[in-house]
C-alpha cells in the first residue's frame, strides 16, 4: 500500500522534531542524574530507621534530629543538616535516595524542593519501597513473626508502613508487640500471646547488643488503635 505524498512529506517534517525533544528529555534525565550522582527524584526517595543512642522518645511524631557535626579539612568543625527526624523510642529515620551500592541522605533542601512536609515525604517513600522492593509479608521466625520485604536493608522500614500493621492487627485486634533489633531484623508477637511477648522481652536486649553496626533498637513497641507507643523501654534510655 502507498503512502500519501502528503503524509510522507509531514512525516518527514515532524521526524527531526520528535528527533530533537528526544534527546532533550533525555539530556534533562542525564543531567538530574549527573548533577550529584544519583537520582535524587521523588520517584526514587526511601526511608530507613536508625539508632538514637540513649534516647526513649515516649510519643510517636516527627521531630528534627540535630545537625551532625563533621570535620572536613579546610573549613574545620561544621554542622550539616540532613532530613532526619525522631520517631519513638531510641529510632529515627531517615530520608534517603536509593543506588545500587549506597544510599546517600536526603536533605531538609530536598524535601522542600520536592515539595513534600515530612508526614507526605514518609507516605511517599513508603510508597516507593513497596513498588521496588514489594509488600511487607508476616513470617514465621521460631516462636515470633518477622516482618520482611525483598531488601533486608529496608526490612526495618517496615515498621513505619501503618498499611501493613493495620491490616496485621485485623488478625490480632488486641495489639501487637514488635522489636526492631536490626536493619534485617523486625520482630513481633500477637499481645494475646503471652510467650511470645515474654520472649520478646527476654531476647530483645540481647538480639541488638549483639547485631554491632546493623543494630537499631533495644526497646519493644506497641501497635494499638492505629499508633504506635513505648512498651518497654530502651536499654538505657533517657525519657523525654
């Protein structure tokens, strides 16, 4: 079948401009990338948990983590702000970008040019680690269920996925009991099971003394009506 003359004759008008914003859009993609090294897009913001030594936050809620302070030769002493916040107990979080061998830490900047409070941001990268890495699943783990994804480094993060728990504690409307002794690590029992919860306590200081740098917290966590508290406190916390 033959072409019209006309229609050959658009195409070929049009093909240099499809040609041209092409190759722009990819430039623009290649230059976000470049520009720090990574993909620093909404689509690729996520969340991870880390220790707050001594701490034992009482309340769930986010609250700004205190600038780090570094030395970095030929400025001295410097305080850097990153987008962390304390969440409960001796855990905050933080916002990060994910690569295939790091993941470099978001900042307050980030946050702001993306648009996001930290209430969205947290929704948001909930949202992307479950597109990447797929749903948290409950499994066995001797007496106790483990909460797991496809990426141990982001198993923790789970804990602040309130989809998964609450859809757990149609299973157990009593309350659940959960420790976050490491990054691999996520941890619960029904409150109803009183073995379970027992074995918790016994277990949880010594699970995270002996987890070294992977390690996050030593307190156990109630899941209740939707929010989380403090059941038993970190290993020498101090409230406030």
């Amino acid at each position: 079948m033959r072409r019209h003359p006309l229609a050959l004759s658009l195409a070929h008008l049009w093909a240099p401009v499809l040609a041209l914003l092409l190759a722009l859009i990819a430039a623009s993609a290649l230059h976000a990338q470049s520009a720090r090294g990574w993909d620093d897009s909404a689509a690729n913001l996520m969340v991870v948990l880390r220790e707050s030594r001594g701490a034992n936050k009482t309340s769930e809620g986010l609250v700004p983590s205190p600038k780090v302070k570094a030395w970095v030769p030929d400025r001295g002493n410097i305080e850097i702000a990153n987008a962390w916040f304390e969440v409960i107990g001796d855990m905050h979080l933080r916002f990060v970008f994910d690569t295939p061998s790091f993941m470099p830490n978001a900042t307050p900047e980030d946050l702001q040019r993306l648009g996001l409070s930290p209430e969205a941001a947290l929704d948001l990268a909930l949202q992307n680690i479950r597109r990447v890495y797929g749903e948290p699943k409950a499994t066995p783990w001797t007496s106790l269920m483990q909460v797991q994804g496809r990426s141990p480094d982001l198993d923790s993060s789970c804990f602040l996925d309130r989809t998964c728990w609450n859809g757990l504690l149609q299973r157990h409307p009593e309350g659940l009991v959960a420790a976050v002794v490491k990054r691999g690590g996520l941890l619960y029992a029904p409150l109803a099971d009183a073995r379970g919860v027992e074995l918790l306590r016994r277990a949880v200081g010594e699970l995270h003394a002996t987890s070294d740098s992977m390690r996050i917290s030593s307190a156990l966590y109630l899941f209740m009506d939707g929010r989380w508290s403090v059941f038993q406190a970190p290993v020498d916390a101090k409230t406030r």
